[in-house]
C-alpha cells in the first residue's frame, strides 16, 4: 500500500473575534485528526494541515482497502506440516505452498496477490464454515 501526504490549507475570516473564534473553533474540530496548525492575519486565520490518502499497489492491498484480510492459512493451496500418523501438525507455523519460491510458507503470513487474482477471476471460492447449531 503506497500512502501520501500533501499539505492543504483552509481559510476562516469573520468581522469580530467572537465569530472568528467560533467558525476557527467549527474548522479546527473538523480537521483534528489533520495536525492543523494556524496562523492570524487581522480577522483572517490561515489553517495548514496534512491531507494523506493511501493508493492501493497490489490487487491484496485492493482487499485490505475493503477490509479483507488472509493469511496463507486461509488459502486452498497451503498444505500444513503433518504429523507422522498423518495428522495436521497445528504447532508448526510452516507449511507446504506451491506459489511460493521455496514452495514452502509461514501459515499466518499476509497472503500473495495470487489468491487475490483467483478470488478476482472466481478460480478460489471463499465460503464460510457451517454452523454447528442448526
């Protein structure tokens, strides 16, 4: 996720110290989470604060926008280390990953924009888990 800050300004002018005093009150409230800073000319206030967006890079970063987020744990493809008898081995943090370059990955890893691209073109289907009262 790429982010961007620039700086912006907001103007408040008034013909009494009451009035600009409410209206520079109403702004700055407004901009609070801008880091404002302010500065007087006569009945003008001049107010300086921050402006950021974030511009999504990747099609994960387009999900994480929207407030989704997985981890390799989640996708069809990963493969936890077993057990010798067979069964998955949920102490280990590794698992197998046919995507990834050492074809092995942390489980709980941010996952790679090719699950993303899968869920895009409808290849991966995520689907929730039933309920146990029914």
């Amino acid at each position: 996720m790429k982010r961007e800050s620039f700086q912006q300004f907001a103007i408040v002018a008034a013909d009494s110290a009451q009035e600009l005093t409410e209206r520079l009150n109403a702004e700055l409230f407004k901009l609070r989470d801008k880091r404002p800073q302010v500065t007087f000319e006569g009945m003008i206030a001049r107010i300086s604060y921050t402006e950021e967006i974030q511009i999504a890079e990747t099609v994960s970063d387009d999900f994480e926008e929207r407030g989704i987020s997985l981890t390799c744990l989640d996708c069809p493809f990963f493969v936890p280390a077993m057990k010798s008898d067979g069964t998955p081995d949920g102490r280990s943090k590794w698992g197998g990953c046919p995507h990834s370059e050492m074809r092995r990955t942390e489980r709980n890893r941010k996952a790679c924009d090719k699950l993303f691209k899968m869920i895009n073109s409808g290849e991966v289907r995520l689907c929730l888990p039933e309920s146990e009262e029914k």
